[in-house]
C-alpha cells in the first residue's frame, strides 16, 4: 500500500481559495456548475471523506446529484492543518500549522484548543505569529461557523481579518448564508462539524449514519436559498477511519529512543532524545513498520507530503520520526486524550482520510 500523497499542483483543497478568488478563470478540476456563478457559497463539512460518501449514497440523494468528483486533502489529514490550507492557499509547508498537536518553542501546542500542558497558550505562543498568512488572500471574507469559536486561538491563527458570523443552530447557519448572498456577497464560506464530531464519538455506524442523512437536509435547504446565478459547493477537510480499540502502545525500544510526542493517533511524531534519531527510525520501523509508514522527517519533506516548499518555521515544528498508520489502528500517547475515547479517527495518508468531495450545484 502507497501513501496518498497531496496534489498540491492540482486538485486540492489547498487549490480552493487561489482558485475562487484569484485572478483568471476558475481551474479546469472545479465542478460545473462553479464555473460563470456570480455568487459562491463554499460549504466545510468537517470529516465527510469521499469513501464514506461512496458508501452511503443512499442517505445522501440531494449531494449524490451534484456534479463533481474526489480531490486531496492536505498532511497530516486533520481538521487544524487542512483549514488552515483552505483558508490560506498555502500548503502545510508553507503556512506551518502542521497537525493537531505541534511542537512550538519546546512545548507541545494543541492548534485546536491553543493550549499546551501549562494552559492557554494565546499570549505566549501568539496565533498571528505562529501562522501569519492571511486568509481568503488578503481579503475580508465573511465566515459563517460557531458562535462559540470565534475568539478561539485556532480562528485567530487560520481567520485573522475575516469577518465572522456565527450561528448556534444549523439552521441559524442557512438563514446566515442567505442574508449574507441576498446583500450581495460574491463569496461565502461555511462550515459545519457535526458529520467529524459524531464519527469521533460513536463511530461510522448508526449515528454516523443518521449524521450523513441530516447533513444532506442541510445542503438540500442552502441550495434551496440561493438565487439561480449562485453556486453551493460542498467540500471536506478529510475522512476518517473506524479504529475502535484499536490502540498501539509505543513499543518500549520505541519509547527509549523517544523524549516527546507530538501529533495525533493517526500521524504521531517522535522526537528523538539527544543524538539518537538513527536508534530511534530504527527501532520505529522494526516494531511498527508492520502497521505504519515510518518515516523520517527528512523523507517525508523529500516526498513532497507538506508541500515542495516548507519554511525554517513548519519544520522546526516537526518531530523526527513519524508513524502514519496503513492499519485501522491509532497510536497511543498518554498525554493526547480527550473526555472520551475517539472511535473513527484521521490524519494519515490512507484513502479514506485523504480523498474528499469537491461536489457543486447550481439552485433552481
């Protein structure tokens, strides 16, 4: 089994934004309907991997019928570093949010929370400066998302300078959108997460399942809101995989070669002790090399998986081996838990967490 590496020359969610609002006509892999709308509503549905979309067609009959097909996420698959690139147009190399958990001047950052082991890290590690790209390429976009995250860290380091509109309810999040085309916006993005959070918590099975049926009423009623010269375009920041149980427990000549974890279950980063990255690649690739692509980070960067360019900052953040996992496993790490335990999970390069829909529609 290869890696789905990112095609971050063609189709790709990093390609979105330069694509959208960039100067010249829109790329030839965006869908259809995209082409010639005057007004674009691009909707995040975080955790919605074409594989499973595939599988479940038959709870979604409104998105089944828009045009359009599979593209790449970026690496690591996770909601931090493929918002970032979505917002941004920057690859993962360029933009430096690589994963849900990065190192940042010794201490371990969760990019989501903004947090680290000595708490809220806003005013240490500064969002605008850990990752100072602007979104939407400078210009003032309207975001229509939670309420509740607007003054979060994560929002300040991948929306700075957007103009946020929050909603509480879904369908607070329709009414949002409508308001903001019938004033005349030429572009809207939006997103919702409820599709990621159910598959963390109960798996692909019957929520998951009752999950993908809401969402596709959600579509069905955006698209019905949109004047006829507008277009929905439905995306995802990646897919997930059924892991369960199914943890692995750093083998101990792992752990001897190893002073710190970053990342997360699907894509764990090793930071070697003092001079040991050799031992610890070694040792790696001898006891997991069975369930996971190990790689040094050196290769991963020749390999193009953040991008043909990464910066001084992205790679400092980086570990020295990382596990990236083929298997429906996840690697454990002690201090990477949450209130419970997380059943269909992402990040690695597998099918299922890299490819996702580019799907678009026009109303009417």
């Amino acid at each position: 089994m290869s890696p789905v590496v990112p095609d971050y020359s063609g189709p790709c969610v990093s390609g979105l934004i330069p694509g959208l609002l960039g100067p010249g006509p829109l790329p030839g892999w965006f869908p259809a309907p995209m082409q010639g709308a005057r007004q674009q509503v691009l909707l995040i549905v975080d955790g919605l991997g074409w594989r499973q979309l595939e599988a479940n067609r038959d709870l979604m009959p409104t998105l089944s019928a828009f045009d359009g097909a599979s593209i790449t996420t970026v690496a690591p698959s996770t909601t931090a570093t493929a918002l970032t690139s979505i917002a941004t147009g920057l690859t993962p190399g360029e933009h430096g949010v690589v994963g849900y958990r990065m190192v940042v001047h010794g201490e371990v950052l969760n990019t989501l929370r903004w947090s680290t082991a000595a708490g809220d890290a806003r005013r240490r590690l500064v969002p605008a400066v850990v990752q100072p790209a602007p979104p939407f390429l400078g210009m003032r976009s309207p975001v229509v998302a939670k309420v509740e995250t607007e003054y979060s860290g994560f929002t300040a380091a991948h929306l700075a300078g957007a103009r946020y509109v929050g909603w509480r309810t879904p369908s607070s999040l329709v009414v949002e959108v409508r308001q903001l085309v019938r004033a005349g916006e030429t572009f809207v993005l939006a997103y919702y997460d409820g599709v990621d959070k159910v598959a963390h918590e109960h798996g692909l099975g019957e929520h998951y399942r009752a999950e993908l049926a809401f969402v596709d009423r959600l579509v069905g009623d955006l698209l019905q809101e949109l004047p006829a010269d507008a277009c929905l375009a439905v995306i995802a920041d990646h897919g997930q995989v059924d892991v369960g149980e199914r943890l692995v427990f750093p083998h101990p000549d792992v752990l001897a070669q190893c002073g710190l974890q970053s990342g997360e279950g699907r894509f764990r980063w090793l930071h070697a002790r003092g001079g040991r990255q050799g031992e610890l690649l070694a040792a790696a690739r001898a006891h997991h090399g069975d369930v996971a692509w190990v790689v040094s980070r050196d290769e991963l960067i020749d390999a193009g998986w953040l991008g043909p360019h990464v910066t001084a900052p992205a790679r400092s953040r980086l570990g020295d081996v990382a596990l990236v996992p083929f298997a429906p496993v996840a690697f454990h790490d002690p201090e990477d838990s949450g209130p419970f335990t997380l059943v269909a999970r992402h990040g690695s390069l597998t099918e299922a967490e890299m490819l996702v829909p580019l799907l678009a529609a026009r109303a009417g």
